[in-house]
C-alpha cells in the first residue's frame, strides 16, 4: 500500500525539520523520513546558533520534532532507500513501506571518515575537534595540535592561531615538501609548530586528552586535537533520481539554485546534502528557504492547473 503527500521529506536534522515546520505551517500534507544519524552526534552541545548556543543537539532536534507535530507533519524513523521520479516521486523505505510525494526534499546530510588513528574516533567530539568555530571557544587558549590529512589542513592548523597561541600542526602522512612557501611562512608568522613524523595515538589519562604520540615513540603534550574529517555526503537519492552534482574537494553536490531546487523539477536539497558548510545554523535557514518555495511552487501549480481546466 502507497501513502501519498503533498511533500516528503528525507532527513529529520536540522534542514529537514526545519522545511518541514515551514511546510506544516503551511497547510502541505508533509512527512519525514528520519533515519536518527544526525552529523553532531558526538557533540555534547551546539555553539554559535543564536539564542541556542550551548543547547545539546538531541535536546534541539527533539524539540523540532514536536514542533512539526503541531501542525499535522508526520515522522516516521526509517530509512529512504531508493526514489524513482516521473508522476512526483516514489520513495521507499527500509521498514517495506513506499510514499509517493508531488515534491521531494533530500536532507539527509553527511557522514565524517576520520583517519585511521587509535583513539580519534573514540574521542571525537570530546577533546578530538573538527571546527574551531563550533568548538574553539570551549577550548581557548589550550595546547593545540592539528593531524594533517592533506596539504589543506595548514589553513585548519592557521585557523584555530585565533583561539590558541599554543598550536603544533602534527604531519603524520603528509610530506613537508607538500607544503609552499606561502604555507612555510604564515606558519612560522602564526607561531605554528610543525612537526613531520607519523601519528600512531593519543595519549588518554583521567579521560582527558593529554598528549600525541608519534610512531618514533615522542609524545608532545597537547589538551585538544583538530582534525579534518573525510566528508561524504549522502547523495545516493539524488544520483538516484538523476540530479546533476558538482565534483568538490569535500565530495559531490547536487547543483542547485538559491532556493535549493536541482536540476530535477520537484527535488530539492537542503542542509548538508547541498554542500559541506552547513552548519546548523545555515542547515535551518536552507531548509526553511526551501519549505518556503516548495509551498509556492505546488500553489501556482494547482492554480494554473484549474485555469486549464
């Protein structure tokens, strides 16, 4: 048996309850499939959201969800596991269920690969760090070290100079003849150590993070550890369905216009499924731009609709 909405939504994050509140709001038979992998996980709070920072994501999403349920939206927790388009979209669901909707958004994020270092995934979101604009001002002023994964991560190791002056950017796999000259510079300029030699653990005493061991057998004492994960994007519906996607660095993103329409008439993204700096914050505002358009785009629809007739 085929369910039918107006609108479904794939991801129950931040982008996906947030269209979803918008399309609530707005009278839209709407559901959400939320298969309970948020990207903040690990994180025990949630910074730089006005009038919510601090919050704990769980708390966050928790209240979303019963924000939605005000207005009629349903929720169901499974998984979308395929989409075919043509009439609207058919999606189905791990649990054998299928829904049909006339529109349909992906906002089923991203998932962080971190490198294969005893210890980073076990402390990740604690003492183990990503970003320094959601997590730098809890750690201020520490001892910092930066793993590099890529050439890239000299601007990560730049970045987090703001919230520490006490900054060793650890090498490990990356060979120092990788960086520039420009790299060598601002890092001498910051007062940036680099140190070449392989990461092989952390070292862990009262379950804090208390030094990076080196496969030399040196131990550099540090209190917090940025690292940058391997994003990869959840895009399998919108392949799926045919959306174009753009090659970055980061992964591969649909291409999509300001409200977050793709390139396949009613399919839109939202959140960390268009593109890999969506924090939050911008998650929620991409997510109500697109509950926003996709209203209107099924109202002028059925108008123009009843005018032919």
């Amino acid at each position: 048996m085929t369910d039918t909405y107006e609108v479904v939504v794939v991801g129950g994050g931040a982008a996906g309850l947030s269209a979803a509140l918008v399309l609530g709001r707005a009278r839209r038979r709407t559901l959400v499939v939320d298969a309970g992998e948020p990207r903040n996980a690990p994180t025990a709070h949630m910074q730089g959201f006005l009038t919510r920072d601090g919050m704990p994501p769980e708390e966050f999403l928790a209240v979303g969800r019963e924000e939605i349920a005000r207005y009629g939206v349903e929720l169901v927790r499974d998984r979308a596991v395929d989409a075919t388009g043509g009439d609207g979209f058919t999606v189905s669901l791990a649990g054998g269920r299928t829904v049909r909707a006339r529109q349909l958004v992906v906002a089923t994020g991203l998932k962080d690969e971190l490198p294969s270092v005893p210890g980073v995934a076990e402390r990740f979101g604690r003492d183990v760090l990503h970003c320094p604009y959601c997590h730098g001002w809890e750690v201020r002023d520490q001892a910092f070290g930066v793993l590099a994964t890529t050439a890239m991560s000299v601007h990560q190791a730049l970045m987090v100079t703001q919230w520490s002056k006490d900054v060793i950017l650890f090498l490990h796999r990356v060979e120092e003849a990788e960086l520039t000259d420009d790299d060598l510079r601002r890092l001498a300029v910051a007062g940036v150590r680099v140190v070449p030699g392989e990461v092989a653990g952390l070292r862990i005493e009262d379950d804090r993070l208390t030094g990076v061991r080196l496969a030399e057998g040196s131990v550099h004492a540090r209190e917090a550890l940025f690292v940058a994960p391997r994003p990869v994007p959840r895009n399998g519906l919108l392949r799926a369905l045919g959306a174009e996607m753009t090659e970055t660095p980061f992964g591969a993103y649909p291409v999509i216009d300001e409200r977050g329409l793709t390139t396949v008439p009613g399919l839109w993204a939202a959140g960390n499924a268009s593109g890999f700096a969506e924090q939050v914050v911008n998650a929620v505002s991409r997510g109500y731009r697109a509950g926003a358009a996709i209203n209107g785009e099924l109202l002028f629809a059925d108008l123009d609709a009843a005018v032919r007739v």
